[in-house]
C-alpha cells in the first residue's frame, strides 16, 4: 500500500450519528427515528419499556404518592407509544 493509500485511509472516517430530534409539548414526547415503521409488536415492546423506565424512576414514587398506586397504574397505562 503507498503513501497516498494510507493517507487516504486514515481521511476516511465516518461521521458519529446525529442526536435524535426530541420535543414535549402539550400531546406529550414525541421523537424523530430513522428506519422504517415499526410494527405493532414493536410499538407494545417500546410501550413496555418506555413504562417499565417510568416505574424505575423518581417520577413513580411521585405518582403513586399524589394518586395512589391504582390511580397511578391507569395514569402509567395511558404512556403509550404511538406513530403520529
């Protein structure tokens, strides 16, 4: 490999992945992803996870404290992922 080739591979390099657009607004988070349209087998996986994170965080001790838990439960249940 000549000198031209070696510099011209270490020139190459690819660019790091651009932050994902996010905003709130008054509908709720809403996020920009590459790829196709997930299925509804995806949606219900990221629903799950999306709650399963709000369960894990400070905001869940907060909601079960202002509503109680059954309350809490049907508030957790209504963050749903969704194509919009």
């Amino acid at each position: 490999m000549g000198r031209e080739a070696r510099a011209q591979r270490g020139r190459t390099r690819t660019a790091p992945a651009a932050p994902v657009p996010a905003w709130l607004d008054k509908d709720g988070l809403h996020a920009l992803v590459p790829g196709s349209e997930p299925s509804e087998a995806e949606l219900d996986e990221m629903t799950r996870r999306y709650q399963e994170s709000i369960r894990r965080s400070p905001l869940w001790d907060q909601m079960v404290k202002q509503f109680g838990k059954a309350k809490a439960e049907t508030l957790l249940r209504q963050c749903r992922a969704k194509l919009g």
